[in-house]
C-alpha cells in the first residue's frame, strides 16, 4: 500500500473518529430531546409540526442546487467560482422560503387549522439560513476540517435542544418544536462563517455550466429518491389504514432510518477524501474498498441479528402489543442488508462527476421501488416491505453492479463481492439460530437478542478472514489504528 494511501487511511481514521463521536453525541442530544419535550408538550403540538414536515423536506430539497456538493468534488475551484456558488444557493435559498410562505394559507386551509399559517412561516426560516451556511461548510468539508464540523454539529443539536426546553418552559407549546430547529440554523450558520472567515463578493448568479449540471443531476436524483423513500407511507396509510401505517412507521423507524446516522456522516468524510484522488484510479478503488469492507462488516451483521430476532427486539423495545411490526421488521431487515454498502455507490458518482449516471439510477431505483409498492400493497404493510426487499434483490442490485462497472474504478465483481460475502454470512447465521437450543432463544428476549448479535458477529467475522480481499481491509484497519494508538 503506498505511503499516500496511507496518509489518507490516517486522515480518514481521525476524521472518522471525530465524526463519529460527534454523531453519537448528536443521537443522544435527539433521545434526550425526544424524552424531555414528551413530557413538557402535547401529542397534539407534535402532530400539527409534523404536518408541515414533508412540505419542508420536498422543498428544502431544491434549497443549494446541489452546489454545495460541487465545491467539494472539484479538484479546483477558484474564488470567482465560490462568489458565484454563494449567490446562487442564497437565492435557492430565498426562493424556497417564499414559496413555502406563499403556500402557509393553503397549509392551513387544507388541514382547516389557523395555526399551521403560523407553524409553516417558522419552519421555512431554517431553510434560508442553510443555505446561507452552505458555502461555508461546504469550504470546511472541502479542506477536511472534521474537527470544526463535528464541533459544529455539537453546538447546532445543543442549541436546537436548549431553545425547544426553553421554549416549551416557557408555555409556548408547539412554537418550541419551531423554535428549537431556527435556533439551530442560526448557530450553524454563525460556527461556519467564523471557521471559514470566508468573504462573498459582489452578487453574482451566474455559474458555469459544468457546476450548474452537477448540482441539477444530483438534485434531481435527491427528487426522485425523496417520491420513492415517502410514497410508501402515502399509499400504505390511505389504502391500509392509520394502524398498519403505525407498525410500518415504528419498523421503518427502528431498523432502516438509523442507518442514515451511520451514512451521512461517513458521506461527509469520504466524498473529500475520494475527491482528492479521483483521476488515481486504483488509489481511489483501494480507499473505497477497504471503506466499505470495514462499513459492511460493522453494520450488516447487526441488521441480521436484528432480523433473525426480530419478535424478541419489538417486544424489548416497543412491548408485547406492538409483535405485529415483528413481521415487516423482519422484511425490512433483509432489504436493509444491502443498504450500507449500496448507499455508498454515491461517493462513485459524486467523486468523479457521473451525477447525470446517478440521476439516471435513481430514476430506474424509483420506478422499481415504486412499482414495488403498488404490488406489495394488497397485503398491507407486510406486503409492501417484502414487495421492496424482494424487488431490492431482483431488479436494482444487480443493475447497480452492472452502472458501476461501467462507471468504474469500482468493478461489478467489487461491490457484488462486498454485498455477497456479508450477505451470505448473515443468511448462514439466520440458518444456525434455528438450530440453537430453545435455552438460548426461547427463555428471554434479551438472552435471544444477544445470541443472534453474537452469532451473526462471528459468522461475519469468519467469512472475511476466510477471503483474502476482506482479509486484508481488516488486517490494514488494524495497523492504521494501531499506528495512530503509538
């Protein structure tokens, strides 16, 4: 391995480290945070935020045009560049926040509530302060600055947090669920533009066209990819009822959305570092490689030991009453086997400029996710969750190959061989649990739950010492940490 490679596996462990132990610090601000305001606030103020939440999140997703990802992917950028890119993520920006403005009657109207007029007007405001912020964390992010983001990050939750117990303290109820965000935006945006000390110049909306296309296409994707990851709840909750959207929701929830905590951050990390040594070919298989070896390896035989138990976890976390999510918890599981790795193919196309591929993927993913759904849907939300991991396997896993062997440096065989290994090891260890005694899976769910971590844990491990490819990204993670240790 070069000495280059090496340096980056060191930028990357350390970057790693911090991002991490900033998002664990921001997963425990949320929890709290989620504990706290139940208690201090009604069910009905959660519900009325909640409302103006999909609004929000399809608008906010045309809030910087995908810009902010060009300026990290570049290999140069000058500043005329940036001037221009702040300009026109600050009109995306304004925009979005007066459209949703222009939108709060009709929010109100359609839920028949005066309150949400109010409740949608606040919660644009976080738009137009991110975009704000866009350039300048896009600038840390570019130049590596891991450290300053993650206390950024830290400082945002806290303030978020602060704000909303404040608030709520106070009486002003569903406010504090408005407030808490918009409290965070301003820290954000502050902690960057003093980090960057970054200056814009004169306006200028005018940007080049190869930055311009970047963003499109990865706006794009991010358009399509929001209608397939939402529509499952639309249809489930219209054609199967409140109930079953309940189950799906807490299963969805517990399994597949915590595995966005472990992505974006890491995204964070590598699309710098794999943008840095795009044009070296092998350098840039190598590093994802030996990544995603690691990311796999750590996360999928957690979501196997999650699934082989799936009875057990719903009745530790949620209670007995709640063992109907058991069942789209487990078929939720098997689709997530392949998340990990398949939403790192990300980093392929970004890295190297291929947003126009990446758009055109999500489009296909949508339309078969989609499809998915509709055929899934006559046997509620069981149905849709095993129509979505049946149809993950079949029809976009093997089509995901075949676009990054033709993108490359990342070979079909590559990714296959990252998602096989992982993948068969875990079908191994939900085989073998079967054939535990019932002393271990049967006399108490924490008992069970811990075997089948246990179980797909050394499984896991035995495949990859047993492959020389995997073999290697464990034996290479071991020295990097252990030279950064000396």
């Amino acid at each position: 391995m070069s000495a280059e490679t090496q340096q980056l596996g060191r930028i990357a462990l350390r970057g790693g480290a911090l991002t991490a132990a900033a998002q664990a610090i921001k997963i425990g601000i949320q929890f709290v945070s989620v504990v706290i305001l139940a208690r201090m606030l009604a069910p009905e103020d959660f519900g009325l935020v909640a409302s103006v939440g999909p609004i929000i999140a399809f608008v906010g997703l045309f809030q910087n045009l995908g810009l902010q990802q060009a300026v990290i992917q570049r290999p140069e950028i000058s500043q005329p560049q940036l001037n221009q890119v702040f300009w026109v993520s600050a009109l995306a920006g304004l925009i979005c926040t007066v459209i949703i403005a222009a939108l709060s009657p009709a929010v109100s109207a359609f839920y028949g509530d005066a309150r949400m007029t109010g409740i949608t007007l606040a919660a644009a405001m976080p738009l137009l302060l991110g975009s704000l912020a866009a350039l300048p964390l896009a600038l840390m992010n570019r130049n590596l600055q891991f450290g300053r983001l993650a206390i950024n990050d830290v400082a945002t939750a806290l303030a978020g947090l602060g704000a909303a117990i404040a608030a709520a303290y106070a009486g002003l109820g569903y406010w504090a669920l408005v407030i808490g965000p918009a409290a965070g935006a301003i820290v954000t945006l502050l902690g960057a533009w003093l980090a960057t000390r970054w200056k814009p110049g004169r306006p200028s909306v005018k940007v080049e066209r190869e930055i311009l296309s970047f963003g499109a296409n990865l706006t794009g994707f991010n358009l399509v990819n929001f209608f397939s990851r939402n529509l499952d709840n639309i249809l489930i909750g219209k054609f199967s009822g409140p109930i079953e959207l309940g189950y799906y929701d807490r299963a969805y929830k517990l399994l597949l959305f915590p595995l966005q905590n472990i992505n974006q951050p890491l995204s964070r990390l590598m699309v710098p570092l794999l943008s840095r040594i795009q044009d070296d070919k092998p350098r840039f298989r190598e590093l994802y490689l030996r990544t995603n070896w690691l990311l796999a390896f750590i996360t999928v035989p957690g979501i196997a030991a999650l699934t082989i138990a799936a009875e057990p976890v719903v009745a530790i976390l949620f209670g007995e009453r709640w063992l109907a999510v058991a069942p789209i918890f487990a078929w939720l599981g098997i689709a997530g086997l392949m998340q990990p790795v398949s939403s790192t193919t990300g980093w392929i196309f970004i890295c190297q400029g291929k947003t126009k591929t990446m758009f055109r993927w999500g489009i296909y993913s949508a339309l078969t996710t989609v499809l998915s759904f509709a055929v899934g849907l006559k046997w509620g939300a069981v149905g849709v969750a095993a129509a979505y991991a049946i149809s993950g396997y079949m029809l976009r896993l093997p089509v995901l190959a075949v676009m990054l062997g033709r993108t490359g440096p990342v070979s079909a065989l590559d990714f296959l061989m990252v998602q096989g290994l992982l993948i068969v090891a875990a079908a191994v260890a939900w085989l073998g649990y079967g054939y535990l005694p019932a002393s271990l899976t049967a006399q108490s769910n924490i008992v069970a739950a811990v075997t089948a971590a246990t179980l797909s844990y050394a499984v896991a491990l035995a495949f990859m010492v047993a492959v020389p490819q995997s073999r290697r990204a464990l034996v290479e993670a071991w020295k990097t940490v252990a030279r950064n240790i000396r």
